[in-house]
C-alpha cells in the first residue's frame, strides 16, 4: 500500500487538484456510466438507492447534489423522494454535459425539477440556509480542500438538515482487504483504461481512497464541519458507506 506521501494527487497544491481532477472526469466522462456499470456489476445503483432511502422520512423539498457528475444520483432521487427541486453542482463541464443530454431524454415533469450547473464544492454559489438536504455519492474525496467543501455545504443547508453522503472505503476484513486492494490497485485501472482510454483516472480511484479518512474518522470530519450526531452504515463488506449527518 503507498505511503499518503506518495500519492500524486494530495501532495500536489490546491489548485493544482481541483484542475487535475476536473480534467480527469472531462476525459473519461462520455464512457463514465458504462464503466461505473461494469465495474460495479450494477451495484452503484444499489448503493445509491439505499443513500437516497434514508432522506425519505425528511420530505425534502430542495435538494442538493454536490459532484453530481452525470446525475445519476438526481435523477434517482427524484423518482424516489420527489423534491420540488434539485440542483446538481459539478466541477466537470465534460460530465455535465451527459448529464443535460440524459436530462433532455426525461418526462417534461423531471425537467423542471432538476437543474445541473458548473460550480466548485468550495465555493458553492448559494446563498446560506438555502436547501432542506444535500448529497454527494463518490465526490467528497475529489475535493482539493475537504473542509472547505464540507463547510460550505453545511453553509448552504437549513439548520437541522441532513447531509448523505456515499464514499468508498477501505475493508477491513480479510479476505475482502486482500481482493478489494489488488482489484483496485491492479484490476480496475487495466479495465479502465481498455474501457476509456485514461488508465491514470482509476489508477487515482485506488489511491484517492487510500488516502481518504473513512468510517470514524469522516464522521469527526463532518463534526469539525459544523454537523452533528453522524453516523455511518457500512456496504458490501466495507467496500464503501453511507454517512448521515445533520446541521448544527
């Protein structure tokens, strides 16, 4: 397992990060849910659908998608809890754009819940107190500054709202360890690469969530953020989680 030192994308500067990563997902976007597919063996939707679940008892009326990517966690979740509004927010105008052709396809109702748009997690461009929920699946880790990012959500959100959000992790029981790390590490990059063209975009899967703080320790992230009481349901033998938390 590489040293966090080691890890090209979180020794690199701030910036250089956030422009790093958005010209990643620009690169792989036109091949990014067929992929996601694959790999996953359709789970990802599974994984989604049970994120999305748990909103349901707060009936949230405006929603939030931060790295919505091609909306595939908006579009789920206006079928299931059928917000007035939802308003994806992406750093990749590349995935932005399959998420407005997707959009295009959509009954007339669905389009005029959702909304996709350009913008940085670190500088969301809402006013505070704004939304009733926020999401992120498979983005937090992504951010160049996961404070920032998480402060800023927490800004946007209505006191006593929650936050979902759907991350890998790394497992912890054996064998899953062993095979999630040589399945991500080795595996996922070759396909990836005969798949998209951009082995370098799951080779930074791998080492993106080797470096980032999961179960407990993004639970303390989240309370330095400014949420309170969150907790985490672990998926598929600890290959990722569901986190809850609320605005204090």
């Amino acid at each position: 397992m590489p040293r966090l030192e080691e890890i090209k994308p979180y020794k690199t500067d701030h910036w250089d990060k956030k422009e790093e990563v958005e010209h990643m997902f620009d690169n792989i976007s036109g091949k990014y849910d067929l992929l996601n597919k694959v790999l996953s063996l359709g789970t990802d939707r599974n994984w989604r659908k049970k994120s999305l679940t748990m909103l349901i008892p707060f009936h949230p009326k405006n929603l939030l998608d931060v790295a919505t990517g091609t909306g595939d966690m908006a579009f789920m979740a206006a079928t299931l809890l059928n917000p007035v509004s939802i308003t994806g927010i992406d750093l990749s105008a590349g995935m932005l754009d399959i998420a407005r052709k997707r959009l295009e396809t959509k009954a007339t109702a669905l389009k005029s819940s959702i909304e996709f748009q350009k913008g940085d997690a670190e500088h969301l461009p809402f006013d505070s107190d704004t939304f009733d929920a926020a999401t992120v699946a498979f983005g937090v880790r992504n951010f160049a500054d996961l404070q920032a990012g998480l402060k800023e959500m927490n800004r946007v959100l209505k006191k006593g709202a929650p936050i979902v959000v759907l991350e890998f992790t790394k497992p912890r029981i054996f064998p899953f360890r062993q095979l999630f790390d040589i399945y991500f590490r080795h595996i996922l990059p070759l396909i990836g690469s005969w798949t998209s063209g951009d082995r370098r975009a799951y080779k930074y899967l791998y080492e993106s969530v080797q470096a980032f703080p999961d179960f407990d320790a993004f639970n303390q992230e989240l309370i330095k953020a400014g949420f309170e009481k969150p907790h985490f349901k672990s998926l598929s033998a600890g290959i990722c989680a569901i986190y809850i938390a609320f605005k204090f």
